[in-house]
C-alpha cells in the first residue's frame, strides 16, 4: 500500500494541471488500482460515465468522462482487465492538436510505428497506426477517425 502511495503522489503532479494525458501519465495510470484511478480523474475534472464489462469476462474498466463547458470533449477508460494485456487503459479526445506531443512522446519513449492502416469499426472509418517498444511488451495503438475529429489512444502491458 505504501508503493501505491507513493506512485498516486508521483502521479499528482504529472496530471495535476491539464485535461489532457501524455502516454507517461497513461502508464502511470494503468499501473494503480480503481479507486485511485477515479479519484485521480476526479481531482482533473473528470466524472463518472459507465462500467465497462464484457459478459465473456473478456475486459472489465472504468470510464471516466470530461465535459469543457460546451460538450464532452474526452474519455478515459482504466482496465482491471482487457483481453490477454498485463496492463492497459484508453484516452479517447475531440482534439486532434493533441496528437503532435503524442508522436513526439511516442519517439522520445523508445515506440516504433509497427503498422499504418484505413479500418472500419462499428462501419465508420478509422485511420489505425500501431506503436510498439523494442522489446515488444508496450503497445500504443492510435485511432483517428476520418469523419470528425475524434482520437482514441490505446495503451496496452503485455
């Protein structure tokens, strides 16, 4: 418990000042237990939105909702699990300036672009690219949707 102390403090003042989460912030997220996770949110601005669970048992999360003063402009899921991940927690933004310190991060961190492609997902069109550590046990997976603009930003622990 004092090693969870220890990282929600290190934690307060990475995320203590913006809306918005660097991929640093998002693994030192997927890394801490539920309650801290809420209450990390919380203290940003955020509020609760749903509990994400499958009835395969497959993924189990909390999402967390951001609201500017005119819509709902960002998401935050944690998982206590997702699929075979070790880790994993999801960012999803309405603002797509956010994506130049992500890929200038995403470098900084050692992630390699693995893979670039259109997709469909609940047939509407994304832009996928897919980031990957050297030794291959960190993934960032980043969804830009062509319609409008809306980012999902996946990191995943294997």
């Amino acid at each position: 418990t004092m090693k969870k102390l220890l990282l929600i403090l290190l934690c307060l003042p990475m995320i203590g000042f913006g809306q918005q989460f660097s991929i640093k912030e998002l693994k030192s997220l997927s890394n801490i237990d539920s309650e801290s996770f809420e209450i990390l949110s919380m203290k940003q601005g955020y509020t609760f939105y749903e509990i994400k669970k499958s009835d395969s048992g497959t993924y189990d999360g909390i999402t967390m909702q951001y609201f500017d003063g005119k819509e709902i402009s960002r998401y935050i899921t944690w998982y206590s699990k997702f699929y075979d991940n070790k880790r994993s927690i999801n960012y999803q933004t309405s603002l797509e300036s956010e994506l130049i310190g992500i890929y200038e991060e995403l470098k900084s961190l050692g992630f390699t672009l693995i893979t670039r492609e259109k997709i469909e997902l609940d047939k509407e069109e994304y832009y996928l690219k897919v980031y990957k550590t050297k030794d291959k046990k960190e993934k960032v997976e980043i969804y830009i949707k062509t319609e409008k603009e809306w980012i999902e930003i996946s990191y995943s622990e294997y």
